[in-house]
C-alpha cells in the first residue's frame, strides 16, 4: 500500500568533504534509491546545491527530508514535488544512423529543440534539454532508430518568480 | 593559549583542555603518540585515563557525562584502537549522550592506501555520530574542537568523533586558537514554545479525565524535572517514564507509575492503554514502550513534545506536535493549565497499582529482585546505578525508584551488553563523592570485565554487582516462552568465580548464595570503600521478567505473571 511518488528535493549544503556520504546513508537506511542527482556549486563560495530525485512514500520522504535537515553541513532540504518551479534535465543520446535514416533523425530533433552535436557516418549524438517528460517523449521516438548509449544529467530545478528556492 | 609553537597534538589537547574537558579515557597506539605526548608537554589539566580496551573507554565517558551532564573525551589509536569504539559511539549516539571522541589515523598522504593500522573510522561511523571530522590541516584543529563541543552538547546531544591524521598532529600550528566556529546549517536552539500550541495543549488537558504524562530522555537533559513535576501535581497527572526517562520525575512520588512498556509496571501499562491523553516530554515513542505502534493510545490524544523535528511522527501520528525544549514547553505550559477533574482517575490509578503491584516470592531460590530491593533499602537510593543489558537491567528499572536526575545510566536505545561496569567507572570520575553501583549480569559484566583494572587503579570505590544465572538469562528467557523452551546458545558454562576475579585483582570479592546472606554481604561491600568490589551472586537460574509485553504485541496483551506451572498458557491480562 505504498504510494509512491518521484519527489524532486532541493538541498542546500555546507561545500564540505563527505556531506553528500551522509546524505546517501540516509537514503539507503530507509531505502530509497536516488534516481538522479546533481551537485554543482552555487551563488555562495562555500555553499553547494545538490538536487536529488528520489521515488518513494511521502510519508517516508518527510522521516528522510527531516534526517537529511538534522546532518550538521546541510543548510535546508526542501521538496518541491507539487510546486512553481523549473525543472530541466539535459540528455545525450547516441543513435546509429546512416544516411538513409539520417534525415528522420534530425526532424525528430528539431521537433523536440535538440541538437546534433556529433555526426559520422554511422552515428550521431543528439543533445536535448528540457523537462523530463518533454525527454522521454524524445526517447519514445528515437527508440525505433538504434539508440545505442543514452546519457541524462539528472534533474536541475528552481522555484520561478521571487521565491528562493 | 596565546603561545604559538605548539605543534597540531599540543593545540589539539590545549583546544580540549579549553573546553572543560576533565577526563579522557582511553589507550595510545602509534598514530596517536604525537597526542599522549601532548598530554604530557603541555602540562594540561586534562587528566588521562588509561583503559583495558576501547569500547570501555567510550562507555567510561558515556557514563561520565550520563551522571554529570558534561562530556567527556576518549582518545584512541587508529585501526583496532578506532573500530573498537565503534560500539560505544552508537551507544551514546541512540540515546543522545555528548561525547568527544579523537581518533589518531595512518598519516594523510598514506589514506586510502590500506597503511598499518588504517581504518576509515570517519566513513564507518557517518550514521552513528551527530557529526564527524576527518581534519585536513593543522590550522584548522582549534575550530574543529570548538564546533565538535558545540555540536555534542547542544540541541538534541550526540557523540562527534575527530580523526586526527598522524602527520596533521605533528605539523606545527600557526593558525588561531581563537578562530570562530562556521557551521552554517547548524541551528540547536530549541524554538521557543508556540502559544497557540502551548494553549491547544492545555485545552486538551482541561478536557482529558484520563491524563498520564510520560516522560523520556530529553526530560533529564534539558532538566525539565522541577517544571515536569510541578506540572504532574497541578494537574493530578501520573507520570510513567521509558527507561531513559527515570530520573526524570521521582519515582518515589505519589503520582510516579514507574517504568512502562515491555517490562514495564502492570499499573503504567494498564494506565497508558486506558488514557484518554497521553503528554509525551522528550521520549521518541520508541518500540520498547508503544508495543504495536497503530495500537498505542487509539483513543487517547497524543500529544508530542520534542527538541528534534525528525522525531515528530516517525512512529505515530500525534495529535498535537510541540517542537522545542521539554524545560520551556513545561514552563510554558505552567503559566496557563488549568485544573481537570482527574480524581476518579487517580483513583482507578491507586486501585491498579494495589491490584497488579511488582512482585516476587523470597523463597524458592534467590531471586535477582530481592538483591535490588535489599540494595535500594540499604542505601535509601541514594546511589548512582548503571546497569547492564538483560534481565537483571529490566529488574532494576522495576524495583530501583530513582528520585534524581543522572542517577541512572543504562543503555536503553543501543541494549549495549557491558555496558554497566565501564558506565559505573566514569560516572564515579565524575562523582567523586556519591556511591556508584554497577549491576550485570554475568553474561555482560564478562564483556569488559578487564576494565576492573580501571576501577581498581584508581581504587574507585564501585560496587560491581553481579546477578549470575549462568545464563544469557533474557535470551533463555525468550526460547522458554516463545520458543518451547528449547536452550540455544544461553548457557554460559565455563564463567569463572567472579569473586576471585577481584581478589585476583587484589579488590574486594564478595559471594551470595542464599537469600540469608543477602543483607550482610552488601552492608559489606558498602563499607568497604578502599577500592572496587565484586559481588557475584548466585541467583536463581531460571526466572522469568514479568510483567512482559511481547515482541509485536499490544501494551494491552501484556503476560502479567509467570505461569504457575510448566505446560499452563500464561496468564492474560487482557480482559476477557
């Protein structure tokens, strides 16, 4: 009886060695897998933002929002499922594609605003940002070209308008 | 702390020493001679207490700071020295006890280069510690102990380890002792009662006809016990405590109901299953004392005090959340209860606990009972007890009516067996002038047993009390009742004679066989105070804790008594 849900959190940590250790161990204790991670530095020097996806129970997702906040190097941990905010995630994709199917290709990532930023003979790597359901519909399409290799950043977010996120 | 040629270990003992610490317990090894040197060169006040093994060494400042209120430091070797502390820091760690511990470590360019004696004891112990530190560089050394005092003893406290790089310890120092802490996503200080939430409380309470207040650990850390037991007698509450929560209200009181939960009073059970409110101070609602979590206090408004937001419906879903410090939400709560009409309950509550008090029978063997209540008669309870885990620990928290807040040190969250002795040792460091007990039985006092050494050293005088069955007498206990009485792996066959032990160590050794003796032999070891003593007694083999919750039960299927004969169900205490 689980209701499971992809939240998207947004944590705010001291940039110190071990800090996203201590935040996995909370996952795994009560075991949620991460399904995307991103740290990348932020507007402060000594400050990082992690943004993590995660699927799972709400009710199990609180218990880990407020053990993640308690670690003594995480500033504030916040969900933001359900909220106003931008959530973009950039993927590459690797298809074998020869002249034939080529242009076919390229349409299909026209349509979705991606770009062709590899090309041989044989193959071409697309790169495509946006959100995620935007990506899989892009997937969908691809999929019955020779997709060969796929790789996808992870969810970015931030709230729109003056809201901190 | 304003000369400047200290190398990492001087202002790594000098920044402690700056800190209050008093003791430090542990044992050297080669990536922490830079530190023992330390200890000598900078002439610190700190006093160093050398132990027979490290996990003693975490109890000894866990019992410390459990009896004083102030952390004490351990300080060990990297590799085994490290791991073996391992035990003690989640001890401390689940039942939120401050401690310090300092780790050497194999030198920094060796780390992850499997070096003699290199463990990652930071990456080991990440979900056992409030907080940890692996440090980088010298400088940084005055802060690091700084913000590790701070971490541990504030908010809700914990243990916080501090690995310490054997070439870190001997690079000189040219940083500020003085430098600031910088813990940006560190914020201990308890919210201040909401008045909304304080309000909500007291209508409830206005409204309940069946309160019971119940109180935790965080009661005695944040010594709410005055505030919580002027609340009690302004409202004609009872008051039932978790086993870290003794001490917190006194259990002599008329309104005390004593320990409730698995092997708590027939009386606080019963209480507790027919409440109509239940005002938790500072206790995590753990499994030992809910039972069957969707089963506790279904119709009782459940209201929640707690310093930590992360305790807050992990277990069940309060009616009313109060996040703040168990002292400031008492004495919030004070200022505007009012008085609810509780009389026909306190009288139920009187009838119950005539009805179902604490027994046992004097005769058919020596029971470890009647070793407890004889002692607590002795002594008047005046005494600090640490204890063990086990059967002889359930009893203790029956029958020892503990009155005063930190004088009571048991390991409750962890059920760290070996606990008691090393406890008992570092609680009578820092009480010098209160009679210190220890109670075990024989399967844990013989886990750090060599740390009698400690007591006697120091000619501490501890009277270390041994409840012998000569079993794993808990575990045994479980496989008769749930298992058919088939013994597995509990018979501790080959115990030695726990009384030559401390002659052997040239203390005091002391034996009780039958229940005659019972009285003499511990005004004996009462007046011996030239050192530590052991008195192993020799008790019934094969008694049973009651009253008893099992595991996965409801409070309300409570087994009251033992079964008059082998081959009878238990008694229920449920009504029919």
């Amino acid at each position: 009886m689980q209701n499971n849900f992809t939240h998207t959190l947004s944590v705010v940590v001291a940039n110190k060695p071990g800090v996203l250790a201590r935040i996995a161990h909370v996952f795994a204790r009560r075991g949620f897998n991460i399904d995307s991670l991103v740290v990348s530095s932020s507007m402060e020097g000594n400050v990082s933002r992690m943004t993590i996806t995660a699927l799972g129970d709400p009710a199990n997702l609180y218990q880990i929002i407020e053990q993640v906040k308690k670690l003594v190097d995480v500033i504030h941990c916040t969900d933001h499922t359900g909220e106003d905010v931008v959530v973009k995630e950039m993927a590459l994709v690797k298809v074998h594609v020869g002249p034939a199917a080529r242009t076919e290709v390229l349409q299909v990532a026209d349509h979705f605003g991606a770009e062709s930023v590899d090309m041989t003979e044989s193959s071409m790597i697309l790169m495509a940002v946006g959100d995620s359901d935007k990506l899989e519909a892009m997937l969908k399409l691809l999929r019955k070209f020779k997709v060969v290799e796929l790789c996808r950043t992870g969810k970015v977010l931030m709230a729109r308008g003056e809201l901190p996120t | 702390m304003t000369k400047t040629s200290w190398d990492g270990a001087q202002i790594l003992v000098k920044s402690l020493e700056a800190q209050g610490i008093e003791y430090m317990f542990g044992i050297p090894g080669g990536a922490t001679i830079p530190i023992f040197d330390a200890l000598v060169t900078t002439g610190t006040k700190i006093k160093f207490v050398l132990t027979r093994h490290e996990q003693a060494a975490t109890h000894m400042a866990d019992g410390y700071a459990r009896a004083t209120g102030r952390p004490a430091a351990v300080l060990v070797t990297s590799g085994p020295g490290a791991t073996n502390t391992v035990t003690g820091i989640m001890t401390a760690h689940i039942d939120s006890v401050p401690m310090i511990v300092v780790s050497g470590q194999a030198a920094t360019h060796m780390l992850g280069k499997d070096a003699f004696q290199e463990a990652d004891i930071y990456g080991m112990t990440m979900p056992i510690v409030k907080h940890s530190y692996l440090i980088h560089d010298t400088n940084h050394i005055p802060r690091i102990v700084r913000e590790a005092f701070h971490i541990a003893t504030t908010g809700r406290p914990g243990p916080v380890l501090i690995d310490v790089p054997k070439d870190i310890s001997m690079a000189p120092f040219v940083g500020d002792p003085l430098a600031a802490m910088e813990l940006p996503g560190y914020n201990p200080e308890a919210p201040a009662p909401d008045p909304a939430t304080i309000q909500a409380i007291a209508d409830a309470l206005l409204r309940a006809r069946k309160p019971i207040i119940l109180i935790g650990h965080g009661v005695i850390i944040s010594d709410a016990c005055t505030a919580i037991r002027t609340l009690a007698e302004k409202i004609h509450a009872p008051v039932t405590s978790t086993l870290l929560g003794k001490g917190g209200f006194p259990e002599s009181h008329a309104l005390s109901l004593g320990m409730l939960g698995m092997h708590g009073t027939a009386y606080a059970n019963k209480a507790m299953v027919e409440a109509d409110l239940i005002l938790n101070f500072g206790s995590r609602f753990d499994d030992r004392i809910l039972g069957v979590p969707a089963r506790f206090g279904r119709d009782a408004v459940k209201i929640h005090v707690d310093i930590d937001p992360a305790e807050i419906g992990k277990m069940l879903k309060p009616e009313i959340v109060c996040l703040g410090d168990a002292r400031q939400v008492a004495e919030a709560l004070l200022k505007v209860v009012g008085n609810p009409d509780t009389g026909a309950w306190i009288k139920h509550i009187n009838a119950l606990k005539k009805d179902f008090p604490l027994h046992y029978r004097r005769t058919g063997g020596l029971k470890m009972q009647h070793i407890i209540e004889e002692l607590y008669t002795l002594t008047g309870g005046k005494a600090v007890v640490a204890t063990d885990v086990g059967q002889h620990q359930m009893w203790t928290a029956q029958y020892w009516k503990v009155d005063r807040r930190n004088d009571w040190l048991s390991s409750g969250g962890a059920g760290t067996m070996g606990f008691g002795l090393p406890a008992a040792i570092g609680a009578q460091f820092g009480r010098r002038k209160d009679l210190v007990v220890s109670v075990s039985g024989d399967g844990g006092f013989q886990m750090t047993m060599p740390d009698f050494a400690t007591a006697c050293n120091h000619k501490l005088p501890i009277k270390a009390i041994v409840l012998n069955n000569s079993y794993l007498g808990m575990v045994r206990q479980w496989q008769e009742l749930f298992y058919a009485d088939r013994k597995s792996g509990v018979d501790l066959e080959g115990n030695p004679d726990f009384a030559k032990i401390a002659e052997a160590y040239g203390a005091l050794g002391l034996r009780i066989k039958r229940a005659a003796d019972v009285r003499k032999v511990l005004t004996r070891a009462l007046e011996y105070d030239s050192g530590p003593c052991i008195i192993d007694v020799q008790v019934h083999k094969e008694q049973n804790v009651f009253p008893m919750v099992p595991a996965g039960k409801a409070l309300e299927d409570m087994i009251l008594e033992p079964r008059p004969r082998r081959g009878r169900p238990p008694v229920a205490a449920r009504k029919k």
